[in-house]
C-alpha cells in the first residue's frame, strides 16, 4: 500500500462508509473464541475494528496476539454502528503488525506519579491527546493575536547577567568561567526592544526556582510577553482582556472535541469568550474581601492563594486587579503620582481558583527610585546600567505584561494541576523524563 493510501482515523469517520487503510496502535483490545474486537487509535481520533474468526481465521489468529499499543496497519470496509465508541465500526480484511508492544506499564487507575514517571508514554493518552491539542492552539492564538495587530516578534537571551523578578526564584547556571542566570523574563530586554519596534511580543521558556510545591508553579514555564512605548496601564489592561477572550475564542473554534474530552464546561468556556472582564483596584479588592467574606487581609499585603480565588469568584469571569501596594511590588513597577503608596500594575485572575494567569505594569522612569529598590532588594544597580541608560536615550512611557501559557492552559482545560498543561514537566520535585 502507498503512503497516500492511509487516511487518518478522523478522516475515516467523515467518509463514514466503504474501503478503508488505517494505521496506529492498539488502544483497547477484547478477544472471545470468536471475534476479536479492536479500539485503534491514532493522533486524530479511536474507531472500533472487529475481525470475525469465521471471515479469516488468519487474520483473527494475528489479531489474538495484539497487545496495548501494538502498531498496526489496517484495512477494511467501515460501516456505521452506534454501538462503537465513535459510532463506526471497521470490518478488517488486512492486518499488518508493525510491532508487537511489551506489557504496556500503563493500566487503568494509576497513581498520578505513576503517570508522571511514565510521561513518554502517557503523552498518547487521550487525555493528554486533547490537552497538547488545545495548547497548541493557544500558542498559535497568542502569536496570531499580536501579529494581527502589528506588534513585531523579538527576541530576548535566556542566559541573562542579573535577575528581573527576584533574586530567590533563580536559576544559576555555570557560563565558562562566570556564572550567569536563566531568564525570569523577557521584559527588561524587551523594553530596550521598543525604541526599535515600537510595539513587540515573544514567547518563550522561562525558569523560576519555585520552592513552593503547588498545582500552579512550574521551575520551567512558557511566558508571553508584550511590551509598547507610549502605552499606559489601561493600554495595557485591555489589550491583555482582549488576548485572553481571543485565545478562548480560538480553542472554542477549533477544540470543541478536545474540550468534550476532558468534560469541560464549554457554555462557560462561551461565557469567557463573550464576557467584559472587570477592573478594580487592588484597595477595592481588600474593600470586598474584608467586607462581603470577613477575610482580615491589610493593606500592603499582597493577596495570597485563597484571596485571589474570592476574587476571582465573586466576579465569576476573569478579573483585573491594580495599584498593588509599591513597596511589594517588583522594582520597576512605578508608583503612581497621585498614591505613590500605590504601583501603576496588574494582575489577572481567572475564575474556578485558577488565579493569576498574567502579571503586567507600566514601566519605572523613576531611575533613583529603581536603584533603591535594587539595593533593597540586596542588588547592585551597576549591573543595570545598561537598562537604567534607556531611561537617558529618548525614554518614553511604555508597559507590558506576562502571561504564563501554561495558567491559561491549565484554566482553559479545567486541569487540577499545571504540570498536565506541558509535555513535561519540570518542577521542584520532577525532573524526569
Ligand atoms: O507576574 P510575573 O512574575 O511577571 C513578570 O515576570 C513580568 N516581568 C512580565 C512582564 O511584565 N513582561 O509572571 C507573569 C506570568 C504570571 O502571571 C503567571 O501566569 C506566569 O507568568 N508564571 C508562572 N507560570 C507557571 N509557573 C511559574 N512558576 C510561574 N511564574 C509566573
Ligand atoms: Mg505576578
């Protein structure tokens, strides 16, 4: 048989009738003295194959024989019958085994480490099928959404000389005789990249030692990131709820199935799509937790875990929360003229105790200010010279923001934990395959 001859399984059920050439792997497997009934699957979709021992006792002998995740080529004549899994069933005329598999050490009911031990394989699962489906819409949507709109793809190093978000979540890495850190962002390259491009976004690995062991942080993560001269907080703000509804829109569009798969609300997933996302001020937000769910929480803290959640469920979509306290906030987030108390910031909470999914800010133009923060933060300031002399060649106000694929991922999908969201993961605890 030729290459061109083999349809894939999706492309089979469209057909809906007649003679078919399929290839895949041993999905499920039932054998009684006189069928064998096989589930094939491939990248696309599972069909339901039977080999009556009667029609070729041959073929029915080979087909004993096929293990989970066997490899095979198939053809036969497909008819419909709604008692298949996908509602068609293949009638096998042909059998080739291409490989007969091992015990395969996936059953059902496994541990979660289990899985996770055995990511290489478990990639293949349906599950994972439909999650690494719809990631790959949302990086096609992130890069479409900024191209759309005419802002430039720019490229920032991973290696970088200092740290951006906090000297405790680094990563040193040896560099020759030196020592230099893993990217925690693109941002401060990126805004040497506007006086270039003007408007500009990447998406790129991110590394952050994240000793906390939570269903949100990876130590490896995917960021996207844009950042505009001349825009302000608000400019920002909204193009940061108009990425998020597009990317929704785009997965509603093209992952129905997917979505189906992993039994996730998809009228909810529409009301995302749709909906006006709110602003409130950080001041706001403590006005709400403190009053309508007697949390306690101070001004000047930033909001935990549990606090964000509320948030995010009192408003039952996603929320933008600003003007966080400066003084917790990262050095170049500015304050504001009219509270300096307060940062030009903002973070975006999705909704299901999903919480922040992007983190974003004006940019400082306060080159003292900047420099205090560093030191206070046990930095020195001479390491950002080159970024403070943007600040001496035509500085402008601008701002951008981050966000993390696998948040959005893990929130579209209604995933329990992150590391689902990734082919594979790398957090504190997890490092292999
Ligand atoms: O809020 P963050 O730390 O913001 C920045 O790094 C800015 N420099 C971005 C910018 O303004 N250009 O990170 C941005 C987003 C977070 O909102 C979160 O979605 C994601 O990145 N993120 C993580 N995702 C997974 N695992 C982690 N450890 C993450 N840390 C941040
Ligand atoms: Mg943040």
């Amino acid at each position: 048989m030729k290459e061109s001859e083999y349809i894939t399984i999706e492309e089979a059920l469209k057909k809906g009738s007649g003679k078919v050439n399929l290839r895949g792997w041993i999905y499920r497997q039932r054998a009684s003295n006189k069928f064998v009934f096989i589930v094939l699957r491939d990248e696309s979709e599972i069909i339901q194959c039977v080999i009556p021992k009667s029609k070729s006792p041959e073929i029915f002998e080979k087909a004993e024989k096929l293990t989970i995740e066997s490899s095979v080529k198939i053809s036969g004549e497909l008819k419909e019958d709604v008692r298949a899994p996908t509602g068609f069933e293949v009638s096998v005329s042909e059998l080739e085994i291409i490989q007969i598999a091992d015990p395969f050490p996936i059953t059902e009911h496994q541990s979660p480490e289990l899985l996770y031990d055995n990511r290489h394989l478990w990639i293949r699962s349906r599950k994972l099928n439909a999650i690494l489906k719809i990631r790959h819409t949302v990086v096609g949507a992130i890069h479409s959404f900024f191209r759309g709109r005419g802002y430039y793809e720019f490229d920032a190093p991973i290696f970088q000389p200092s740290q951006s978000e906090g000297g405790a979540t680094l990563f040193e890495v040896k560099y020759f005789d030196d020592i230099m850190y893993l990217s925690q962002t693109w941002q401060l390259y990126a805004e040497a990249g506007i006086f270039s491009l003007g408007k500009i976004y990447n998406m790129g690995p991110t590394f952050r030692a994240e000793k906390s062991k939570t269903s949100r942080h990876l130590a490896e993560f995917w960021m996207a990131e844009m950042e505009a001269a001349w825009m302000t907080l608000d400019g920002a703000v909204k193009v940061a709820k108009d990425e998020i509804r597009f990317i929704v829109q785009e997965v509603l569009k093209d992952n129905k199935k997917e979505l189906e798969i992993l039994e996730r609300d998809i009228k909810l997933l529409e009301h995302y799509a749709k909906a006006e996302y709110p602003t409130i001020k950080y001041a706001e937000a403590l006005e709400i937790l403190n009053n309508e769910y007697q949390m306690n929480v101070p001004w000047g803290k930033d909001l935990r875990t549990k606090e964000e959640e509320k948030i995010a469920e009192h408003f039952k979509v996603p929320v933008v929360v600003t003007h966080y306290p400066t003084e917790i906030m990262g050095f170049y987030k500015p304050p504001s003229e009219e509270n300096p108390k307060e940062a030009l910031c903002f973070d975006m909470l999705a909704p299901e105790g999903y919480c922040e999914i992007i983190g974003g800010s004006e940019r400082s133009l306060l080159v003292e200010d900047m420099k205090r923060r560093l030191e206070a933060d046990g930095e020195d300031p001479e390491n950002y010279s080159w970024y403070f002399a943007l600040r001496r060649y035509g500085s402008v106000p601008h701002s951008g923001y981050g966000l993390g694929v696998e948040r959005v991922v893990q929130w579209i999908c209604g995933l329990d934990n992150i590391k689902d969201s990734i082919p594979f993961p790398r957090t504190m605890l997890r490092k292999s395959p």
